[in-house]
C-alpha cells in the first residue's frame, strides 16, 4: 500500500486487501500471513496525514505442544500520525509506505504461543527420578 501525498490529500477512506505477507525470518512459529484486510478513514491535517484503520489477517501458526497447525484470526485497531514534527509517529515521506508498518503490527498483536484444540487437555507428568548425578547425594542425605 504506497500513496503519494497528492494521492492522499484526495483519499479519504481506505479499504484494501492485501494477499499475503511473507514471514520475517525468526518468526518459526507463524507458518503465513494472509487475507489482510485494512479498512479506515485517512485524514489530512496540517501537520500532516492520520490514518485511523482496522487490520484484520489470517495467521496460520504452529501449536507450541504439537507443531501441528492453528488458524488463527487476527483483528486489532491502529492509529498512525505521520509528519514533520515530534508529535508525529512517522516521518511523512513521499511516497508513504503503510506495508512494513502493517507487518510490523501484525507481529506484534499475534499471540505469542498457540495450542491446537486437540492440545488444551494434554497433561504433562513430572519425572519421579532423579536425574543420575544427583543419585549418590539422594543416598548421602538417607544414611544421616
């Protein structure tokens, strides 16, 4: 999604699908990102441009117990000043780019672990036995 401010100061609404985003390196867990769906209104300030938007995505993650793979919906609200001056979030640039700043949020708002709904009731059992070196002291201990 890139504009450049005279195609922004006519634009006041936004309502764009973008197919898919490819995956950051070290983010093993998220498997894709797709089905962006931004929506909102831009307006035209002084300073500069708000963007006021609903981001909506499909993420496909790993389970964290099972590494099988959860759908996972994502919405979340943004609200982006761009300008000149320190109140702004981001320098106003032209053209303006809203794709790495999207991404961006995505990786930030998606959860940071996922358990796939065959996984929630897994229960985990806690060894009795002590690990090997620490065997002989378990005996040290029962003799005094």
């Amino acid at each position: 999604m890139k504009w450049t401010l005279f195609e922004l100061e006519k634009l006041n609404q936004i309502d764009e699908t973008i197919h898919h985003y490819e995956v950051p390196d070290g983010y093993d867990d998220l498997l894709s990102i797709t089905n962006i769906k931004v929506t909102g209104n831009v307006n035209t300030l002084p300073e500069g441009f708000e963007f006021i938007l609903t981001v909506k995505a499909d993420l496909l993650m790993a389970c964290a117990y099972s590494a099988r793979e959860v759908h996972v919906p994502l919405s979340f609200e943004m609200d982006l000043l761009f300008g000149n001056n320190e109140d702004a979030d981001y320098e106003l640039t032209n053209p303006l780019e809203l794709d790495e700043i999207i991404l961006g949020n995505i990786l930030v708002e998606k959860p940071f672990r996922v358990i796939h709904p065959e996984e929630k009731n897994r229960k985990f059992e806690v060894e009795k036995e002590p690990h090997p070196a620490f065997a002989e002291l378990a005996d040290l201990v029962k003799e005094e």
